[in-house]
C-alpha cells in the first residue's frame, strides 16, 4: 500500500473539482491507476469520497501556492481571502490577542472550529481574546498564524458540524491543514511589502527543502522568518492636546499609539518526516518550533485625569503619603491646566518630602507598552498500515500520539504599580515581569477502518476508535512588584500594573483536564446512487461528565452533472482548561472611562458572588441541505445550513462591584474593599444563538487571450440570531452577535496563466455590519462608540513573471485602491479617547492598500 501516493491522487481530484489543483499536480496519470482510491482518508469522511463533488458535506481545498497569493504572511489573512465564511480582523490595544487574532468560521467562535495538523488534532493558544469583538468574546482557538503557507501543500475546510468525527471544538467545521511530504526539490523566496502610508515594512524570508531519509522516505523541512513594524493609524488625543496648550511640554505626540503591534525576530520551523517500514506499513512523524515578540502599546494615562493613579475620580489631586499617615497631606482640588502649576502643589507635593503624587515622576502622563513573547512548539509521531490475516484482515490501523505547547510571557514597560508609589522609580524603565499563560496538550490515538462486503454495490466502510487526551493550563506569576499591595494601597491608588496587573501567588498553578473517546463511523453506498453515512462519537471528560453525539449524511446521484446531499449532526464544545480557571486583570473602557477590570475563574467567591457557577459544555444541532453541479469545465456547490448553539461560553460583561459585594466577600476573599469602584467578569453559560446561511462556490475555465483562464465565485451568506440572551448577555453584546460581522461577504477572482507570466485579480465584497469600538457599549450617543456601516469592497492583484524554471518575480497589492475602512464618528469622545481613525472592527484591514514584491528560486 502507498498511502503517499493514493492520497496524492484524490487530493488532485478534489483540487481540480473547486478549480485549485494543489501542487503536486505532477505524476497524476501514474497515480491515478492506483488500485483504491475509494479508501483514502481525508477530512470529513473516515472512508474518503472520490471528489469534491461526490462527497456528503461541503468541502473546500485550497493549495499552497495558492495561499502564497497574498500580500500577507499570516496564514489568517490568506485564508479570509480563500474562504468566504472565515473571518478575522485586525486587534489593536488587546494583549497578547493582538498577536494570536480570533477567527470566525461560519460567524461562530473561534474555538467553534476544530484545528488539524495531518488530520491531527492541533493545540490550543495559551492566548484568551478578552476583547473578542462580541462573537469572540473570551475565545481560545489554535494560534493558525503560526502554519507559514511555504509548508502546506494544501488546506482542506470542511464547512459543516463534525463533532461526533472527530470530538469538541467542531460546531462549525474542520480546518485540516496538509504539510508538504516531497523527498526531494524545494524553494526559498524573499518577499518586502510596505502599507501605502508608508509604516508596517514586512519582510519575509521562507523556504522548504524535500530530502530523501533512506531510499524509502522523506523529510520534509520549512522555515519562515519574519520582521513587520508597528502601524499608526493614530490622531492626538484632545485632552493630551490641551495638557500641550497648557505648557505641559512632557507629553508625547500622538499620546498613544493605535495600530498593528511590531513583531520582532518571529521565526517557524516545520518537519514532515516519512519512512516506509515494508510489508504495508510506514512510519510518520511532524511538528513545529516557532517564537515570535510582539511590542504593541495601551491606553494613555492622563496625569489630569487618571483615576487610581493621578486623581481621585472626584477632580482632586491623588496625593499619597508614603509614611502611611494620610491626614498630613494636603487635598488639591485640580484647578489648572497643569496642576504642576499650582501653587498649593508646589507647596504640599514638589516642596513636601512626604507627601507624594505621580505627576512628579509622570509629569505628562504616560503609555503602557505591552510585550508578548509567544513560543509554540508541536510534535506527533505515528505508525499506520494494513493488519494482515486474521478477523481483521486487510483493515488499514492508524496509532499515534502528539503533544503541543503554547506559552505567552508577558511584560510590560513604562507603567506603574500605583499602589507603590514612589518605589516605581526602582524598577529599571518603568519595566515589569508580569507572568506567563501556558497551554498543554497531550493525546493518544488509535483508528481503525474496514471494508466490510455486504453485498450492496460496494463495501461497506467501517472506522471505529479510541482517544484519549490531556489538557492543562497553567499560570506563571509575575514578578512581586507587579501585583503587591504596596504603601499606598489603602489610600486610593491601584494595586497592580497598569496595562496588565501581574499575576499573583494566589494567581498562579496548573489546572488539568482529561478526557477518553470512542466512536464509529459507517459509510456505504445503498445503491450506486445513494450513499448513506452515520457516526456515533462518545466522550467523557474527568471535569463535568460525558456526552453522545451523532452524525447523519447522504448523497444522492441524480445523473451524471447533478447530485444532492444532506447532513444533520449533534455537536458539542467543552470549555477550555483556560476558560475554566483563567485569572486576569486589565484596564478596560467604560462610559469613556479607563477603569481596572478583573477576571476570576466561574466558581472564584467574586465570581459566584455576581452568579457564576461552573461551566457545562455547548451544546449544538446541525442541519444542511446543497447540492452539486458540474458540467466540463465548469463546477458550482450550494449550500444552506442551520446550526442551533445552546449555553454558548462566553466572557461576562463587566459587572460593578457594589457595597453590599465588599460586605458580602469579607473573609472569602482578601481585601474585596480594593475591588470597589472597578469591574468584574468571569466565563459563563449564557446563550443561545441560531445560524442560518447559504454557501456558494462556482468556478469555471477556459481559454482566453492565448492562455489558460479560470473564473472562480465564492460567496457566503450568514446570519445569527441570539434566542435567548441570558443573565450577562446586554442587548449591545447581542447586536454585536448578531450584527457584528456582515451577513453577506463574497470574493470573484480571474486567474489568468501564459508561458511567462500570470496574473489573477481579485474583489473581495462585504455587506453592511456593526461597527463598534474598543469593546465599548454605545450608552451615550455622543461619545460615537458605534453604527452601522454600509457595505464595502477591496480589490487584490498580482502579477508573476518566470524568469525560466527556477525563478519567479512576484508584484501586487492587498485593497489596491486603497480604500478606507469605516472612520470613527468625529462629532464625540470616542475619537479622541482611542486616539484612533477607524473602528477596529471592521472586516478588512483598516491600514489601507499594500503592497509587496517577491523573489522566488525553485530548485
């Protein structure tokens, strides 16, 4: 048996049938005798159809090269621009979320949509969106952005739920992606790009090499480095223009900064190892190394304004005494536009040895810097082959295990621990070690399938297994002067870095999860038409119990150009490890305010103070209906879905804590008096949502202009409505559910191929969606948080010249006519609170066009 090349050739099918043949193209007529196709494996089925166009359930293929034809490097971005249904945006001014960005598949979370690496399971980020955009809300999906195109041979995106397959996290589909596993031949390409404002230079360098390991295997190596400065999209706040009118000469212009994060010596490994053992049986083995710095920035601390910091939210100046006596110093109502100015400051801070404030250490405010060290690391090893003799006889096995690591270490500069007072001036730069975020995981697998003959037109396919797995997530603390309660804790300054308090001992350890699996699946066709499939999947986990799930599906050959087919499952999402006992403190808006926001664990006393209780799994039902058409060169899918999501897991809304709260968590939770006055969220069960939509893909080819040209439609149409919003769930979280991404999003490409040169031009559609900010709730009309936006378009190109076979020059352009994202409303705060342009929400790129050249040499 040659899994290789069997695979090789119903991957080429597939390819051809949506119009994106993947690259190993070569060699088609050689495997295309191999005896039996029908018993390749691949996303979606356990015994694989023949194409696209015969398989049970919508099915996307994307190649490599493909993917490459794109101005970015993020696998993200080449994605949204291959797949209709998937979405992502930029995420300015959000952690470490700013780096490892939440996805949508389908307008459902990112951890909706179940991540494989070689049809193996891939390991969650360590990073949880805690400004998530509303769909995303305290979503922890697989870190894609970390998969470089240069090792994929191709992407398969299966569009329909597969929970009893393959277990949680696929409510919305499966994104399987497919390392290249030639042995010999490779690549190495250098590419610049630039935004047309001029900022966010890229440069990317990737190659990947094919080796011979022994006369009967491969290995497969790839490597991306990468370099992208910050964006500015960026006007000076308002209020620090006026701090420059006043003579406050220590302010900087902008204040703040809002844009893309810089990222620093960000470098991926892959390995693809193979081995044929003999007698059917081969050896496999694949992972990753990958490590990339991520420098973005925060809000600006007024030194006029800042509550907990600067001021005591009442218009007087903070004033702290550092011997603990606080009646001996002065109350400084602030007056002018620079207190600095003040005479009773002069008196009572500047010339007072005791009595201190910030402004003499931050006289014009200052800008957290947040950085973000994200180290991913992945290895699965693997036998598989035909058993021989026996009950079993002829059964293709497939054992293997695989463990992945994801860790996020946090610091953050120029900020303070206000509580410390004057004891911030000893740590070098305003610099903190806040703690670390580490996601581990560790599975078994063991498959089965067989072909059993029951004397229908051909044999009945059976595949039956067993998982087991282990997750956990663990909490680093930070360093002791980014979370203690310093001197003047009790006096009205903050506890904790601002930004981003560190964690504390009470913070920190590792919370695990363990789970077992066993399913069947059954396939066969009941007459040479119709084919029929079930799945069964069982699963209890050591956390909150067991559950069952089923999948149903059919397809029905009408002739030779038309079939149908349908599916209904049962799904199901656990809560993450992290979700369950995540601890976090950060600075959030409110009302236009900055105010210190905490997150704790469901069961956590603050938590079950404001009605958290622990997590149960989502529970979902899928049901979807499409049909396949295809006559010679032309080839078209519709598909109509509708998947009902119960007790949805999301992230709170910021809750206050109250006085009767403090009272009632005396002697459950230490000094719950500090809480007061800020805000509290934790992860609950608490709502119900229903998708409805309609996938259409169409691709069409020909010959035109001396050439070969290809005409290829992808649009998605998707809608959610929320049934039940809960008892966290505010009606603006609801409409950012519901309106937060367009309904309608469509892509046409023209791909055009000569001998020399190739070309393809691109639109990219999007309907209307909600447009909101910074996670803000819109509850005063005039701070302009949000509105609805109209619809939009950006148009894609690129052009490639063949030097001869080796060398390839690239050049295009991302939104080529540089077409402007939705701009803040002017006329209130908002614009200049975030000291930013657009709204972050936005389904394109709110930078602009851009442009990029590249250089390629195959060998």
């Amino acid at each position: 048996m040659s899994t290789k090349f069997r695979t090789g050739t119903l991957a080429l099918a597939v390819g051809l049938a949506l119009g994106t043949a993947p690259s190993f193209a070569a060699g088609f007529e050689e495997s295309a005798k191999e005896k039996d196709v029908e018993r390749i494996a691949v996303v979606g089925s356990r015994s694989a159809p023949r194409s696209v166009a015969e398989s049970p359930v919508p099915i996307d293929i994307v190649g490599g090269d493909e993917l490459g034809k794109n101005a970015s490097s993020d696998m993200l971005d080449m994605l949204q621009a291959a797949v209709p249904s998937f979405n992502v945006r930029q995420q300015p001014i959000s952690d470490a979320a700013s780096f490892i960005r939440p996805v949508n598949l389908r307008g459902l979370s990112s951890d909706s949509t179940l991540i494989l690496l070689n049809g193996k399971r891939r390991h969650r980020a360590s990073v949880i969106a805690f400004q998530g955009g509303g769909v995303n809300d305290g979503a922890q999906g697989p870190d894609i952005s970390v998969i470089p195109s240069v090792a994929l041979k191709q992407v398969e995106v299966l569009r329909d739920g597969a929970a009893a397959q393959y277990g949680s996290d696929a409510i919305a589909g499966v994104m399987n992606f497919v390392l290249k596993d030639d042995s010999e031949g490779g690549s190495i390409s250098v590419k610049y790009g630039s935004y047309y404002e001029g900022d966010g230079d890229s440069t990317i360098v990737d190659g990947n090499i094919g080796l011979p390991f022994t006369k009967d295997g491969f290995v497969n190596l790839s490597f991306q480095l990468k370099e992208a400065d910050a964006t500015s999209r960026s006007v000076q706040r308002p209020d620090a223009q006026a701090l420059i009118d006043a003579g406050n000469t220590d302010v900087a212009t902008p204040a703040m900064t809002w844009g893309n994060p810089e990222i620093e010596d960000d470098i991926t490994l892959f390995a693809n190892v193979g081995l044929d053992l003999g007698n059917d049986k081969e050896f496999y083995m694949f992972g990753n190394y990958s490590n990339r710095v991520g420098i973005g920035g925060y809000y600006y601390r007024n030194p006029q304004s800042r509550g907990g910091v600067f001021t005591d939210g009442n218009g007087d100046l903070l004033v702290g005494a550092m011997d603990g006596n606080a009646s001996a110093c002065p109350n400084i109502p602030i007056t002018a536009g620079d207190v600095r100015t003040q005479q009773d400051y002069i008196d009572g801070v500047a010339n007072n040895d005791n009595c201190w404030a910030f402004n003499e250490l931050l006289p014009g405010g200052y800008t957290p810097q947040f950085t973000g060290d994200i180290n991913d690391t992945s290895l699965v090893m693997g036998t598989r082959g035909e058993i021989k003799g026996g009950f079993l006889d002829e059964a293709l096995y497939d054992i293997s295990a695989s463990v992945g690591r994801n860790k996020s270490t946090y610091t953050l500069a120029n900020t303070v621990n206000p509580s410390l007072g004057a004891l911030n001036a000893d740590q070098a730069g305003l610099s903190f070690d806040v703690g670390a975020y580490t996601q581990l995981e560790k599975s078994f697998n063991f498959d089965l399938v067989k072909s059993v003959d029951m004397g229908l037109s051909e044999p009945i396919n059976v595949a039956t297994g067993l998982e087991w797995r282990q997750e956990s997530f663990e909490i680093t603390g930070g360093e002791q002067s980014s979370w203690q309660q310093g001197p003047l804790a009790q006096q009205g300054f903050s506890v904790g870095t601002h930004g981003f308090a560190g964690f504390s001992p009470e913070s920190q350890g590792i919370d695990k999860r363990q789970s077992i699996a066993a399913y069947v699946d059954v396939e066969a066709y009941i007459t040479e038409d119709l084919l029929l499939g079930s799945a069964l999947r069982y699963e209890d986990f050591s956390s909150f119990g067991d559950t069952i799930n089923y999948k149903l599906t059919a397809q029905y050959q009408v002739n030779d150009e038309l079939s149908f087919r349908a599916s209904h499952s049962t799904g199901f999402r656990a809560p993450t490890v992290g979700q369950a006992n995540v601890v976090n403190t950060q600075t959030s808006l409110f009302n236009g305010d900055l105010v210190q926001s905490a997150t704790f664990p469901p069961t956590h006393p603050v938590s079950a103070q404001k009605g958290g209780v622990e997590l149960q799994p989502e529970e979902s039902v899928s049901y979807a209906l499409g049909m396949v058409y295809q006559s010679g060169d032309f080839f078209m899918t519709v598909d109509a879905y509708n998947i009902e999501v119960k007790d949805r897991v999301a992230q709170t809304d910021k809750l206050d804590i109250t006085q009767a709260d403090v009272d009632a968590l005396q002697g459950k939770y230490p000094s719950p008096e500090l809480l007061l006055g800020g805000k509290v969220t934790f992860f609950a069960n608490d709502f119900d949502t229903t998708t409805r939509g309609v996938d259409v893909v169409a691709n069409y080819g020909m010959e035109l202009m001396g050439g070969d040209t290809k005409l290829s439609l992808a649009y998605n149409y998707n809608s959610t409505e929320v049934d039940d919003p809960g008892s966290f769930t505010t009606g603006f979280k609801v409409r950012r559910l519901e309106e937060g991404i367009p309904e309608h999003r469509a892509t046409f490409t023209i791909a055009q191929n000569w001998e020399d040169v190739s070309m393809f031009v691109r639109a990219n559609y999007f309907g209307e969606w909600f447009a909101t900010h910074a996670d803000e709730e819109d509850e005063f009309s005039s701070y302009g948080w949000s509105e609805t936006a109209g619809s939009s378009y950006t148009i894609d190109a690129q052009v490639s010249y063949f030097l001869n076979d080796s060398w390839t020059l690239s050049a295009g352009a991302n939104n080529i006519f540089d077409n402007k994202a939705q701009e803040l409303q002017k006329n209130g705060g908002a614009y200049g609170v975030v000291s930013g342009v657009y709204y972050e929400s936005g389904p394109f790129d709110y930078n602009g066009g851009y442009y990029y050249v590249k250089a390629a040499y195959k060998f």
